[in-house]
C-alpha cells in the first residue's frame, strides 16, 4: 500500500465510526457547540463519496 492508500483506509473508518457516535448520540446536540458542524462535514463527505465513486443500485434484501 501507498502512503496515501493507509491514510485514506484511516480517514474512512474515521469517517465511519464518527457517523456511528454521532447517530447514536442524540442528547450530545444540546450541549455540544460542534454537533451542528460535525453533521454538517459528515453530510458533505458522504455527498462527495457518492459523486466520486457511484455504485450500482443494490436494494436492501439484496435482491436486484
């Protein structure tokens, strides 16, 4: 791997575990000033994911 392979393998776990922390922590975005702007990145990173590396449709019972 790359240099720039192992960084981009962190930042998409990162990037995962930190969409889980903050769908699961719903009282967090009354006393957390960055709530707001961590939804905000999360949202954008996911739209550029989406715009970068389309996928084919796959529906949820995995059944297309």
């Amino acid at each position: 791997m790359t240099p720039d392979q192992v960084i981009a393998a962190h930042a998409k776990r990162l990037a995962l575990e930190l969409e889980c922390l903050l769908l699961s922590c719903e009282e967090t975005s009354v006393v957390s000033k960055w709530w707001a702007s961590a939804h905000q990145a999360l949202g954008e990173y996911q739209d550029d994911i989406d715009r970068l590396y389309p996928q084919d449709h796959v529906s949820p019972l995995g059944k297309d």
